[in-house]
C-alpha cells in the first residue's frame, strides 16, 4: 500500500505569525492564496526582497513591537498602543520614554525576574526529590 503524504498548508494569517510580520503589510499575493509547509520553510530560509523590509522597517504585529518594546502585548494595549507600528515609530517611543512605557518595563523585568525565581525553585525541588 503506497501513502499519499499529503502537502501541509496553512492560512496566510498563520504564515504571516510564524514570520513575524503584520499580514496586512504584505503583497497581496501572500494574503490572497495558502502558504505551504514548504513555502514558509523557503521565506524563512532564503527571505524575498519584501520580507526582508518589513522585518527591517514593519509596520510589525503586536507581538514583535512588544518584545522590541521589552514589554507584555497587555503593556501596549494599556499604554494606548493599538496599532502596528514601524521600526521608526518604535524607536522615536524608546527615546520619548513616555511614562506607560517605563512603567511596564519596569513590570515585564519583575515579571521575568520572579518567572527565573520560580524556574529555580522548581529546579532545586526536582534535584532534591
């Protein structure tokens, strides 16, 4: 009996998360269609021209303006930051330093620092049990 191995495909939304982009910033033939496996294991590999810029200069989706941001996606809903936004945009936040911004910095390093506390504890649990 030969398998048939059936070709994995996904929605452009799903492509668009897995390379960290903003979907709505990507050409229309990329939002229109279905991205294989293997297609987004050749964007991730060899990026086109248009991937590579709007890594560079976005606009990028919530998750990746956090993390350049250093903090939480609730972070940036708290501090009025809806939007997309590009790396300029971005940049001209982290030298405005506006008070949300510092505030949830401050917040996201107490949040990661208390994650790397209870990792440890757990940790030290494990060795002794």
């Amino acid at each position: 009996m030969t398998q048939h191995q059936s070709t994995q495909t996904m929605k452009p939304a799903t492509a668009a998360r897995k390379l960290g982009v903003y979907l709505e910033a990507t050409p229309a033939e990329f939002r229109e269609g279905v991205v294989s496996r293997a297609e987004l294991n050749a964007l991730q590999a060899d990026p086109p021209e248009w991937l590579r810029e709007l890594r560079r200069t976005g606009p990028h989706p919530r998750p990746v303006v956090a993390a350049k941001l250093g903090v939480s996606i609730a972070g940036l809903h708290r501090g009025g930051i809806t939007e997309p936004l590009t790396t300029e945009q971005i940049e001209a936040l982290k030298q405005e330093r506006p008070e949300w911004l510092e505030r949830e910095q401050a917040l996201q390093a107490e949040v990661r620092k208390e994650a790397a506390r209870v990792k440890k504890l757990h940790a030290e649990r494990a060795q002794s049990a």
